[in-house]
C-alpha cells in the first residue's frame, strides 16, 4: 500500500512539475524590475543564502566618477580611468564589458553623461562551483528571469552583458587539469594524450602558461585575457588552426549545466547532440552553461616566424597591389604548410608611420622553411609594385611556443586589446582559394574600409581547419564555410566617447564592407563570434546547412528559452524591448531589430 502512495505522489509531482513548465511556456515576457512578478527582496535574500553568499548587485562599473552618485570617489575614478582600456579591469569586474556600445554607455568614466545600471544585469552570481551555476539557472528559469553569461566581457557582439537579468559570472571558474591520457565519462575507452581540463573561465594567457609548464601548445586565441568558455562555443580560430584545426575540434568532453538545471555530461558517446552543437553552434548561453571543457592539447614542437609591416606611399595604388598580391599567395603557398598569420592595418594611409603590421607563424619546419617560401613573396611585391610597397620584417625561429606568443609573467596584460573601453563594431566573412585568386580581389579589399577603420585580416584557416586531425565524434556544428576557408578578412571600428549620430553612421557603413567582403563569396558565410551583430542573415552566415540541426537541438534541451543570446540560435523568436525580452509571436512582427542588444 506504501509503495502504491509513493508511486502516486511522484506521479503528482511530476504532473505538477510539468504543469510549472507548461505554464513558463506561456509567458510572453521575461519578468523585469519594473514587473509585479518580479522576486521580492525576501526571495533574493534566500537565493543568496542558497548559494553561500555568492550573489551580488554591481554598481555600474564607472559610478565612483559621477558626482550625483553615491558611490562618487574621485581617487577611486582616478584608478578606474587609469584601467578603462586595460581588458583584464574589464575582465575583472562582473557586469563590464570592453565595449561600452552593448551596455547602451550606461556608465562612461565621464561626469557629463548619465550614469545608471540600466544597460547591466541586476543581480551577479559569483559563481565558482557547478552548484551556483545550477541554483542559478533554476531560479531564472522557475521566476521567468532574462538570464546572462559573462566570463570576461571580451565579446565583439554584446552577448556577455544583458540588461534587467540575473549574470552567471564564470570568471573564477578556472581550475585547470593535465591528463597524460583521457578516458570520457561513459565511453569506456581511453583517448591517447595529452589533454587538459579546463574551467570554462580559464583565460588564454593561464592556459598557455599552464601547457608551457608541461611542454604542451593549447590551440587558443591571440588575445591573453579571452576566455576559454567563449573562444571555444563559436569554433575559435588560432595561430595554430591552419596545422591543427580550430579550438573546439580539440574538444574531447564537456561538462554544463542545461536549461532545466541538470549538471550533465556530454561527449561521443553520451549526450551526443549537444556535444555535437556545443563544439561551434554558438555562445555558452545558448544550450546550457558550459562548467569545463576537456581538451586536446598538442606536444611543443619548433616555431618558425616572421613579423614586420607593408611600408609603401600613403598616396600610391601599390599598397593594394601589395596586400592582394599577398592574400593570393597566401592560400597558394603559405597556408597549405599550416601557416597563419594576421595582416592589421589601413592600407589608405600606408606609411611608414603608420604601416600595417604582418606576422606569420609556422610550426613544426626545420629552421630556414618559413624563409625560403616567404622570401620570393617579399621579393614578388617589391617587382609588382616598382619598389614603391615593400614588405619589410625580420625571420625568428623558436622551440618556444611561449615565446612565440609573447606570454609575459605578469597575472595581467597590460596592453589590453585594441579599442577595450570605447565603441567596437565589427563586419568579417570568409573566403576561399576561389575568393583570393579572383581578379576582383583588389578592388572588394579597397571597398571594404574606409580611412578609419581597421582592415584586420585573420589568416587561420588551413589544412588543419579543412580536415581536423584531433576532432571527436562525428563531426561538429562548426560553420561549414570554415572546412574551405583560408582567410577571415574583417572591418573594424574603433572610437571613445558617446556619440550616438556616428554611431548610427558607422553601422551604415559597415554594411557597405560587409557586402563588399561577401560580394567574392556569397555562399560561404561568417564567423560568429568577430561578426556584425545586426546581421539579418545570420541563421545562414554564422552557422550554414548545420542552423536546422542547431535549431532542433535548442528546442529539445530549451524549449521555453531559459538561454538567449545575440544572433544565436532560436534568438530570432525573442525581441529586445528596451531591455525585456518578449516572445516575437505574443508581440507581432511589426519589430525588425529581433536581436540587437539594448535599443540602441
């Protein structure tokens, strides 16, 4: 009799915990502060007691350098001002974000502009182990709670800060691990190593300084204070992409939090779907909470490398000649041996003030490889171009991968990235060997900048990236575009201030590049995570033939939307009411701007 009560009272219990979700399901809106629904101060305070304290309710990042605030300091704004474009004081603060455009300039470190927490999340998890990260979840999704991801704030598209939410920040969730070998849970074989585990908030910089440790190169972005978390969720291109594939073809494991806030397992033989959508279909917040990922790491090998710059006349037509002729050269000789390398710059104004800079990296040649192919390239634009464009640089050869990527002793980097406390936006595409021999090439790279913006060139796609050597499973959701592509070009712009009318300005104008860089290769498509965050498109240019599989995936393992992020998959069914986010279909599809964050 016992028995037949506790079989009936779990079937109560689950009738009740679907009739919960039925009725989550119909929710038009996310609840906001300004909402009835919205938790009391009681509630707060007990989530807070269920996650040991971790819970937290930032002041915006730069209030202390406003007089009408409360928290107004003038040495405390000194020290912010000081650090506004460092990346890690970014990194470093839970609601920050390097460029100030995705929080609507909420809070500038400048007293003659408002200062308010409105382009922030609410409340902050200080999440540092799976639990917190599971108590969150759960509360967002059982009060109908906007739900936000940040790591570092490193984000091209503003996805790791979202207005009136409740933030997991994964920032000190950065334990690292080394695996001589590696058996994945469940599968019962062993994947020969090495491998590392690594905290979905581990940064670049801990990373390298972890595998340099241990004699070991971890394929990873340029950038030191990215995160692992981020890097990996749209495919990460890499110095060493072109010999080894893109970061998340290293992936052998994934641990995460889903939307129903079960901590699972996923791999090639367990949860399988999302492992296969989790390895390039799209941002952490878009099918669960990313705790660790296990990766492929890949034993030192020797560096060969060269750096230097493209000097010519600011008022001649070689310049173009000149970068062409090396984008074609490029796909023909230089990536087929897996080297990569970025080209930064404005050719307009080719100088030899302000020259773009070129840097390739080749790993694993004897020493004289790099020099020997890379020298009658230099020699072939001083002749196309009559002496008038040089390349000009110098060769290193290493057996020190830290070298190689300049890994500083210091916990921070000082430097920043380029542009960190001001305005970004962003174009980028990828194109093929087709795309660089066409004759058009010339003319689509001089159409796609302007005197004030960046012409930023990726050159990380190659043999590796077209035939992954490490990648597990069958396959993964990395876009297609990347199995063909041998160059990421991308557009972008840069400026400090509030200026909301060039604001508007420059997006119209990224456009303009935007369809110049696709203009070679319209078939092919983006890369998600350094791409235009308007993009209307972006079902097919971020994720290709794979956004239907992605598509399904979501709605099995988040039907009712606890994730959201900017042009991510399923994005397209929620608007962005200046700040609330409401089903498309409860409010019409008068509302073009689905998916760009803040109103602005």
């Amino acid at each position: 009799m016992l028995s037949v009560f506790i079989c009936l009272l779990t079937l109560s219990l689950r009738i009740d915990a679907r009739a919960t979700e039925t009725s989550l399901e119909q929710k038009q809106c996310k609840y906001t502060p300004d909402s009835p629904e919205w938790p009391t101060a009681s509630e707060w305070a007990n989530f807070n007691e269920t996650l040991g304290g971790r819970l937290l309710r930032p002041s915006a990042p730069a209030a202390p350098c406003h007089p009408s605030n409360p928290l107004f300091d003038a040495q405390d704004c000194k020290y912010i001002t000081d650090r506004w474009t460092n990346s890690q004081w970014h990194s470093d603060n839970p609601t920050s974000s390097l460029w100030q455009n995705w929080n609507g300039y909420s809070c500038l470190p400048d007293a003659k502009f408002e200062c308010t927490t409105d382009g922030f999340p609410v409340f902050v998890v200080n999440a540092t182990k799976p639990e917190h990260v599971k108590h969150a979840v759960d509360f967002a999704r059982t009060k109908n709670i906007r739900l936000n991801i940040k790591s570092t704030g490193h984000d091209f598209l503003g996805r790791s800060v979202q207005p009136k939410s409740l933030s997991i920040w994964t920032h000190y969730m950065r334990d690292l691990e080394f695996h001589e070998d590696y058996s994945p849970r469940g599968c019962g074989l062993s994947i020969p190593g090495p491998a590392i585990s690594a905290g979905s908030g581990a940064q670049m910089r801990e990373l390298y300084r972890f595998g340099a440790d241990r004699k070991v190169m971890v394929v990873g972005g340029s950038s030191q204070t990215v995160s692992i978390g981020g890097y990996l969720s749209f495919g990460g291109h890499s110095t060493l992409s072109p010999a080894y594939g893109m970061g998340t073809d290293q992936v052998i494991e994934i641990e995460l939090v889903k939307a129903n806030g079960e901590i699972v397992i996923a791999n090639e033989c367990t949860n399988t779907d999302l492992f296969w959508a989790m390895r390039g279909g799209g941002e952490g917040s878009t099918f669960g909470v990313v705790l660790k990922f296990v990766i492929h790491v890949i034993p030192a090998v020797p560096i060969a490398s060269w750096s230097g710059s493209i000097v010519g006349n600011s008022s001649s037509d070689a310049n173009w000649d000149a970068v062409a002729h090396i984008h074609a050269r490029w796909a023909q000789v230089l990536s087929p041996l897996g080297a990569s390398g970025y080209m930064i710059g404005t050719p307009y104004l080719l100088g030899p003030k302000n020259a773009p800079s070129l840097s390739i990296t080749l790993p694993n040649v004897a020493n004289g490889t790099l020099q020997k192919v890379f020298q009658p390239i230099i020699n072939e634009v001083a002749n196309i171009t009559g002496g008038r464009t040089i390349v000009k640089g110098s060769f290193r050869y290493s057996d020190s991968w830290e070298k190689t990527v300049g890994l500083s002793n210091s916990s921070t980097d000082s430097r920043g990235f380029p542009g960190a406390g001001g305005t970004k936006l962003i174009t980028s595409w990828l194109w093929d060997a087709e795309s660089v021999s066409s004759p058009n090439l010339k003319q689509v790279l001089m159409n796609s900048i302007d005197n004030d913006t960046l012409l930023f060139q990726d050159f990380t796609a190659g043999p590796g990236t077209h035939n992954p050597p490490f990648m597990r499973g069958e396959g993964n959701a990395v876009n297609p575009a990347w199995r063909s592509a041998f160059v990421r070009p991308a557009a972008e712009m840069q400026w400090t201030g509030l200026n909301l009318e060039k604001l508007a300005e420059r997006k119209s104008t990224l456009q303009t590049f935007h369809t110049a860089m696709k203009s070679l290769a319209p078939n092919l498509g983006s890369y998600g995570n350094e791409a235009d965050a308007f993009d209307l498109q972006a079902e097919h240019n971020f994720f290709g033939i794979h956004y239907a599989r992605l598509s399904l995936i979501k709605e099995k393992h988040d039907p009712t939307g606890v994730f959201y992020c900017v042009n991510c998959v399923n994005s397209f069914k929620w608007v962005d009411r200046d700040g609330q986010l409401c089903l498309r279909s409860a409010v019409g599809t008068a509302v073009t701007n689905v998916t760009a964050p803040i109103s602005i």
